[in-house]
C-alpha cells in the first residue's frame, strides 16, 4: 500500500496534453523550414551590383535601338527630319493652287543665226554667215540706249510699246521708248550695209524688242549675251569672232567695253533715256552713206571721229 502511493505522487501526462505538446512541436519545425537562410553583407552587395549592371546594359541598347529606328525613319522619308516636338501638324484648310499653265514656246525666227559657226578655224567664233564681199560691208548695232531705251516703270514721257518676258520664271513687264529717227535710220543704212544687232541684253528679253522694233525684218542676224565675252566681268563683243574681215565691219554702241578689243572698228554714240530732240541716229546715216566706196572702213571711222 505504502509503495503504491508513492507512485502517485507524480502524476502522469494526459493524452490531451501530449497531442498540444507534439502539434508546437510539429509547427516550430515547419517554421523553421520555410524561412530563408540568412546572407552575408558581401553577397548582398555582389548581388546588387549585378543587377545594377543589367539595368545599364539594358537602358544602354534601348538607347541605341532608339537611334538605329529613327535614322531609318528619315532615311525612308525624306524631309521629314524636322522637330515636331511640342508643335501640332495641322492639315491644310485651302486647297492648293493650280499651276499657271505654261506658256507655248515662241517660234525661232529663221534669220537668228546659230552660235560658234566658224569660218576661219576659231572654234570661239559666233555665227555670220559669209557676206558677200562685193555688195555690202557690215554694221554691228547695240539695242539698249542705242537703239532704244526700256525701263520696269513707266517713263514720263512716253513710251512706244510693251513687252513681256519671262525671265527665271517670271514676268516682267518694260516699257520700251525708241530713239528718235531709229525706223529711217535702219532703213536707209539697210540699202548699203548688212544690218546685225549685237546686244549685250538677254535673248529672252532682246528678241521680244527686236520683233517690235523691226516690223520689216531689216535686221539680217541677231546677237545676245551669250555670243559675248566675259573679261574682268565686262561683257565684250569680239567682232574678230563673226567671220569678217575687220576693215569691212563697224561698231555701234554706246558702251566703251563692247568694243574693248577692236576700238578702231567703233564709233561711240551718246546713251539715250528719254530725250525727244535727239538727232544722233541721223549724223550716222550721213557718214554710212558716205563710206560708201572706202575700203578700210577703219580709215574712215578714224577720220569721222577727228572731226567730231
């Protein structure tokens, strides 16, 4: 009896108890599976800067992608390349302008000779055909404050016609005033000379006057800018270039750079703008008409300007 009761002195652990007792158990273990193992301070730093050097590896080709794409953009549209940041592209409100239509090509006279014709072997030389030495010598007339004078606006005067020529894509318009007594004068020097007008002007703008001025065709061929010369920006009319001999050939011009090369083949005339009274033209019908029958025409030129 007296054993028995010593054995109950320390009680014995319920089943109740034992199952909590082995749950905590079973939970702490779980726990202490699942979380992470701890790192170190130098692996964490490592590991920071990888992943530091992957985000500029890769900002670093999207760069470059961004690049690549737009040169090919404005490669494939050119005109393009222009900024349109911040600015609106705004689509066109008014239809387009037509185009003016373009105007006919005007009909090439067939007494406007041809350039660098030679007779003589120059290849520089502009197109004369050969006179014929029997009949008649040759007379180079300038156009503009020789013949006649124009200008953009419209003189004080008056004028005597209007031409219009297309010049660098554009109309001009010039009002044109003859020089008193140009119609007799082209007349009567026709009936003992060649007749040529030698301008420093272009052809688009010359050749317009000239089929007003000489209604009747009297002028045989005609000369523009590009059969001159260019020397220290001068444009010179070299007569030694139209196929004739020079002792039967004179100048007229009012400009001392056109004949720079053959001054004794010229005779010098005062520039006319706007003067009524001038009698110019009829002093040279009278000295052509009296040259007649000299054979150096330089002889007489030379002479003609002594006495003036």
């Amino acid at each position: 009896m007296g054993s028995n009761k010593m054995f109950k002195v320390t009680p014995t652990k319920s089943r109740k108890t034992h199952r909590h007792h082995n749950r905590c158990c079973h939970r702490l273990r779980r726990h202490r599976r699942t979380s992470p193992p701890r790192c170190s301070p130098a692996a964490n730093a490592a590991t920071a800067a990888i992943f530091d050097a992957l985000n500029k590896s890769i900002f670093t080709c999207q760069r470059r992608l961004l690049r690549l794409f737009s040169k090919l953009a404005r490669i494939a549209t050119p005109g393009s390349n222009r900024p349109t940041k911040g600015f609106t592209i705004l689509k066109n409100r008014f239809p387009d302008p037509e185009p003016e239509p373009k105007p006919k090509p005007r009909p090439v006279s067939s007494f406007i000779a041809p350039r660098a014709l030679s007779f003589d072997g120059d290849d520089d030389a502009v197109a004369v055909p050969k006179e014929d030495k029997k009949k008649k010598k040759t007379i180079f007339l300038d156009l503009d404050e020789t013949l006649v004078h124009s200008t953009l606006q419209p003189p004080p005067v008056r004028f005597d016609f209007v031409v219009r020529p297309r010049i660098d894509g554009e109309e001009l318009t010039f009002f044109v005033v003859k020089r008193p007594g140009v119609d007799e004068f082209l007349e009567r020097i026709a009936e003992r000379y060649e007749v040529v007008v030698f301008t420093a002007g272009l052809r688009e703008y010359a050749s317009l006057v000239l089929d007003r001025l000489d209604r009747k065709r009297i002028v045989s061929h005609r000369f523009y800018r590009d059969s001159c010369k260019q020397m220290d920006g001068r444009f010179v009319k070299d007569l030694s270039t139209t196929g004739r001999d020079l002792g039967s050939v004179v100048i007229v011009d009012d400009n001392p750079n056109a004949y720079f090369l053959q001054p004794e083949n010229a005779v010098p005339i005062s520039p006319f703008i706007d003067d009524l009274k001038d009698r110019e033209l009829k002093k040279l019908v009278e000295f052509f008409e009296g040259c007649e029958g000299v054979d150096d025409i330089r002889v007489a030129i030379k002479k003609f300007l002594g006495k003036n």
